[in-house]
C-alpha cells in the first residue's frame, strides 16, 4: 500500500525542517553577534573538548533525552531523527556559509538566520512527529511537576546559557534577538505548516466514520 500524501508531507516536513534548522545555526554562528543558549553551551563544550559543533549538539541532544526518563516523557520519531539530525546539518552548513567581515553583512546573516530558524521549527514541529528532545524537556517537567511552562523555558535556558557563557561560548545580541523574536515568529509559523489530521475523502466516509 503506498504512503498516504499527508504522510508524505509529514515526513518531507520533517526531514526538511530538521535540515534548514541546523542550516540556521549555523548561519548564526557565521555572524559571530551571539546564538541562542543552548548553543551558547555547545560552544563553550567545544572549546573545552576540541569536538565539532555538530558532533557535540548531537551528543547534548541526546543525553538531554535521557533527562526525559525521569519525567515520564515518551519521545517521537521525529524526536530521536531531531537528535541524529541537526548536528550534521549545522556541519553542512559552516562548510557551506562563510563568515562575513562587514558588522551589516553580519547583522543581515542573523536576521536572515532568525527568520529561517522559525520556518524551520515550523516544518518540523508542524509535521507532529514529537517535539525535540529540549522542547520536550520543557513541557514535561510543566506536565511532570506542575510548573508554569514559562518559569520552566526560563529557568532552563537561563542556567544553560550561564554555563555556556562561563565556558567561553558566544552570548550577544544574536543571543537577545533569538529570546525575543522567535517565540513570536514561531506562533506564526507553527500553526501555518501544521500539517492537518487525515480528512474522510467523501461524504458518506463522514457520515459513516469510515474511510478507506
């Protein structure tokens, strides 16, 4: 039986989004004005370690997936592709994307970087695979415990960045404006590229509850 086209689209989404995600990191990082906090750890894990960026959002990914077990939290495949995913194609993209001199090339990378940032998590999340393993780790200590998911986000990305920035890693202005905007910007694009649930094809299938 072939896959259904919004299966299709599910997994196009997916795997796309998952790739211009790790593409806009890395354009962040070319523009050297601050990147979002847990990459902020990442790069002061780098520079301790010698490892690469992508090798080490891979590693972090998953041993944050492991923080899921205590809180009961069930990952999706599009958690565990999130995990294997996005550090090669951060690697892809630093290859790819050299890193400009001029302070308005630089400003012009982060804020082109932003707005793919968000068209990315929009493809991914909107594919409703499962959330990535940080995101997960927000909203299940708010399911596990309680808390407010705001205090959560904030505490959690609070204490990664002073790590981050303890260990050498880059925070700026990149830093602030990814705070800022991209909750915003991802409120847009999440419901946009939400891919929707299976429809019955005909009327009677509506009528009935039945589809073929």
């Amino acid at each position: 039986m072939a896959p259904s086209p919004i299966l299709v689209r599910r997994i196009g989404q997916l795997l796309v989004g998952l790739f211009l995600y790790g593409v806009a990191i890395a354009m962040m990082l070319r523009a050297g004005l601050g990147v979002a906090p847990w990459d902020v750890l990442t790069q002061g894990v780098a520079i301790h370690t010698g490892l690469p960026f992508g090798l080490l959002t891979n590693i972090i990914g998953a041993l944050v997936l492991l923080l899921w077990i205590p809180i009961r939290q069930r990952p999706g495949i599009g958690t565990v592709v999130n995990v294997l995913a996005i550090g090669p194609s951060i690697e892809v993209g630093l290859r790819a994307i050299p890193a400009p001199t001029e302070l308005i090339a630089r400003i012009g990378l982060l804020a082109s970087a932003l707005v793919l940032l968000a068209l990315a998590t929009g493809l991914y999340i909107g594919a409703r695979f499962g959330p990535g393993p940080r995101d997960g780790l927000m909203t299940g200590v708010h399911a596990r415990w309680g808390v407010k998911l705001w205090i959560v986000r904030t505490g959690i990305e609070v204490a990664v960045l002073g790590v981050g920035w303890l260990l050498g890693g880059t925070a700026g202005i990149g830093t602030l404006a990814f705070a800022l905007l991209i909750g915003p910007m991802v409120n847009v694009t999440v419901p946009l590229l939400r891919v929707p649930e299976r429809m019955p094809a005909t009327a009677a299938e509506a009528a009935t509850g039945v589809s073929s």
